[in-house]
C-alpha cells in the first residue's frame, strides 16, 4: 500500500501519527484537510508530502465548482499558496506545487475539465516516479553496504516517508533484497519518533535486523568501532552540498567525521535546491514545544516548563562522503557532480 495515493476523489493517507500501534487510512476530500495533513504529520518526510502536496492541486481542482480556465486557475493558485505554506523545509514539496502551477499555466486546454484531468495525470506522474526514482536510488547505494557491517540510521526514510521504498531506509531495503547480511542501528529520533516507531515499523515487516538506539547513545557505538557507515536522508540539498535533515543529523555527522566513519545523505534530484548556494539559505522549521514536552499526548514533565523544538538541523557539505541521487552517487565537489546529476548525466 502506498504511503498517499489518490483514490476516486479524495486524498488517501497512511496515518503516521498511528504507527506503530495502528495501520490507519484516512480520506481527506479538499487541499485544506491536505495541507492540515502536512502541517501536523499525518503525512511526513519530503518525497511524501511532496507527493501529497501534489495530489492536492490536483484534488482543489476537482473540487473547484469554476467552469472556466481563468476562475479554475484563480483558485488553484490560492490552494498552491496554502499547501506550500503548511511546512517549510523540504523543498520536494514546493518542488511538486510549482511543477503542477507551471502545467496549469500552459496553453491549450480546451476546457476546465481538460485542465483538471491534466492535473490529475501529473500529480499521478509524480507519485508514480518516486516509487522508480528510490528504486534507483536503492541500485546506486546498495554498493555502499557490505556483508557484516552495522549501519546507522537516522528518522525515517523508507517506504513511509517517500510514496513507497524509500531513501536511505530504501538502500538498506535494496541491500536487503540483494540478500546481504547486514545490522541497522535506529536512532530513535526525539521529539517525534520517526526511527523507533516508523524506522523499526519498516524493518520489522522487511525482516531486516535492527536496534532502536537512543539519539544520545550513536556516539558510543561510534567510539568502539561498531558503526560502519552512516545513511540518512534530506529534506533540502543547496547547491554546495550543505543539506538540512531531521534535528540530529548535524551532531552525526560531526561524530562520523571524528570517527573516520562514511557519512552518506540519499536523496532524489527533486530535494535539491539549486536556487540556494549553501545550507545558511535553508528556511528551518520550529515545531511546538509541546512535541518535546508532551510527545504524542505523553507528559515528561509538567506544562509549564519551557522547550525548544528545531525539526531540522543542516550538515555543512564537508561531512559528506557522497549523496547518492537517482543517477548515481555525487562526490565532490558537489557543486559541479550534483548540476550534473540534475541534468540527468549518470555519475
Ligand atoms: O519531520 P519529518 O519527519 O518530515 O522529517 C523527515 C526527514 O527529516 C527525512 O530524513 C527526510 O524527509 C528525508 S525522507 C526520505
């Protein structure tokens, strides 16, 4: 089953929000309940509410009453701005609303409906060429893992955080598949969880094996050599190689650096920003305190007490072993490996 889909009419969502206790869908029948989705993580991680974002253009368009062009677009460029301001890092979903803005702008449709039908195929399109692009990307990185080797891992970003395999968690899956014998240490990925209840979630059902480490302890294992490789995944790439990713990912990447372990970020081209020439240009999200103080309804300690809550952190390019994209693995210097990639050469 995948992650969103659309289905006669409404958006369908896996409920993150549920997992591991639930396998929950839930029907969201206009952009506003779309972009309420993305805001409060029902659907997360940037290839996933990329794709969501998406489907809802698609669906204000197959809401809207308008029976002409003009009034059609009017309304789909309110929707655009409301599903693009429901969350602020991962550029994927920009990425997906300005891709189905600039096809609802062309000439040539010779009605309203041809237009929505038109938004429908493309955001269809664009669920459809995640699931091959992770495929790829799953092909490239696999190499990076070898029989025996501990891999650490960080959020989530398998089949739950993409339209399905996933990212870095989709390397691991190819690794997996290829039949490599090989450990996934989780970290658990405070304040929300996504690498002990999504991360292991996935592992569980692939039959990979794994441990959910606290976020304090990757360092430990770091230390005594236990640690071979580290992936992860992004939620923008700027143009010199700087990435932002889930809170924590920074604090790894120094930590594998001191420890001579390989840092790898795996990401599709559709994450990379070339608009912006380094990681200080990357918009960071900050979440309600709440997330930490009181996760998922779960009081740690009494309301009055204050709290920070940064959902991203960016990793400076030179942490970076490569970043493995669907056409290859960049090196650097990333500023030149990754316009290739972009420009569709295999590295
Ligand atoms: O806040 P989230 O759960 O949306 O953050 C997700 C991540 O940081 C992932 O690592 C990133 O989106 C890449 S997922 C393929």
């Amino acid at each position: 089953m995948r992650t969103v889909a659309w289905a006669d009419g409404v958006v369908r969502m896996i409920d993150q929000k549920r997992i591991p206790w639930a396998l929950e869908v839930v029907d969201l029948p206009d952009h506003h309940a779309v972009a309420a989705a993305i805001a409060d993580m029902t659907v997360r991680g940037a290839p996933a509410i990329g794709a969501a974002a998406a489907f809802g253009v698609a669906l204000a368009a197959h809401t809207s009453s308008a029976t002409d062009l003009a009034t059609l677009r009017a309304e789909l460029r309110a929707a655009a701005q409301t599903l693009k301001e429901s969350r602020p890092t991962a550029v994927n979903l920009a990425w997906a609303v300005d891709k189905m803005m600039a096809l609802a702008a062309q000439d040539g449709y010779a009605s309203a409906q041809a237009l929505r039908d038109a938004l429908r195929e493309a955001a269809q399109r664009i669920a459809d060429d995640d699931v091959h692009i992770n495929q790829r990307m799953g092909a490239h990185g696999q190499a990076l893992i070898q029989d025996g080797d501990t891999v650490l891992h960080h959020c989530n970003t398998g089949a739950l955080a993409t339209v399905d395999y996933g990212t870095a968690l989709g390397v691991i899956r190819a690794a997996h598949e290829a039949g490599k014998r090989f450990h996934v240490l989780l970290d658990e990925t405070r304040p929300r969880l996504q690498g002990s209840r999504l991360s292991a979630w996935e592992l569980e059902q692939l039959g990979v094996s794994y441990d959910i480490l606290p976020d304090t302890a990757a360092g430990y294992y770091m230390q005594r050599g236990e640690v071979k490789l580290v992936l992860v995944g992004a939620d923008r790439v700027a143009s010199n190689g700087d990435f932002a990713n889930k809170i924590g990912t920074y604090q790894i990447a120094v930590l594998a650096k001191e420890n001579g372990i390989p840092f790898y970020t795996v990401a599709p081209t559709s994450t990379v920003d070339l608009n912006i020439a380094s990681g200080a240009d990357i918009p960071i999200e900050e979440r309600d305190p709440a997330e930490v103080t009181t996760p998922y309804g779960n009081a740690l300690v009494p309301a009055h007490f204050k709290a920070r809550n940064p959902a991203f952190d960016v990793t400076p390019h030179r942490y970076l072993s490569g970043i493995v994209t669907e056409n290859g693995i960049a090196r650097p210097a990333f500023t030149e490996s990754l316009r290739r990639a972009l420009a569709g050469e295999a590295l």
